[in-house]
C-alpha cells in the first residue's frame, strides 16, 4: 500500500545525502486506485528528490493524512527554502521542471498541489486529493 511505500523512503539507513526522512501518517489507510497510489508515490520521490539535490536540509518529513473526505500527503523539509513561482505555469519557465511534474501528476488524479516556500524557512509541499468516503473505503488491489 501507500503508506508502507512511503515508509520505507524513511528507513533508507545511510542515505548518501545524509538527510534523516521522519514519516507519519495519520488516520486510517484505505487503499486507493493504483494510479492514485502510484502518483501519491511519485510526487513524494520527485519532492524528496528536490530536498536532496537543492534544499541543503538535514530533515525531510513525508505526512500521510488519511481523512474522511480526502487523502493528503505533505512532504517538507528544514532546508534553504525558496521563492516558488505564483502560477505553475512559471514552473517550466523558471527551470522548475521536477516541480511542473509533480503538479502535472497531481492534476491527472484530480488532485490540487500547492508549495509553500521561503528563504531560510524550508519548504512545504501539499497534495490533497478529495475523496468519497464510501467509495475509497473498500480493499481495492
């Protein structure tokens, strides 16, 4: 599942980048479509991917929030931060290509990103995907 997927991102001993990954989620998982799952996993190794090559932290933390009306995953970090661009249509613009990707992946399973960002105060990325309780709650493979 997802959330065993995610996990074991943070158990990775002896990264080569030296960042410690804290994992948390919240709620109770219910499995979801697989292309919802593979683009949740994704977006959290693209995300992880950008702390290890441009963030400089020494943590990184991927939430999982597992909500009655919707599914988030949150990944951030204590690292240098960053003015994000306003509109994802700069992404590609401003050479933000891993970013235009994961807001690309995000919108294919109808889901909204948002980055919260800023010098020296690390970066926050958001991905909450809306659900239907009664429809997601079932096992699903």
């Amino acid at each position: 599942g997802l959330a065993s997927a995610l996990g074991m991102q943070s158990s990775e001993e002896g990264r080569p980048d030296g960042i410690k990954i804290h994992f948390q989620q919240e709620g109770t998982e219910r499995r979801l479509k697989p292309d919802v799952e593979m683009a949740f996993y994704r977006i959290a190794q693209e995300a992880l991917n950008n702390v290890s090559r441009h963030a400089s932290a020494r943590n990184a933390w991927i939430l999982l929030h597992f909500r009655p009306e919707s599914v988030v995953l949150e990944i951030r970090d204590d690292g240098s931060g960053f003015n994000p661009p306003a509109d994802p249509a700069q992404f590609a613009r401003q050479g933000h290509y891993g970013l235009l990707g994961m807001y690309e992946r995000a919108e294919l399973i109808g889901a909204k990103m948002s980055i919260h960002s800023s010098a020296d105060e690390g970066t926050r990325l958001v991905v909450r995907l809306a659900t239907q309780p009664a429809a997601q709650t079932g096992a699903e493979s």
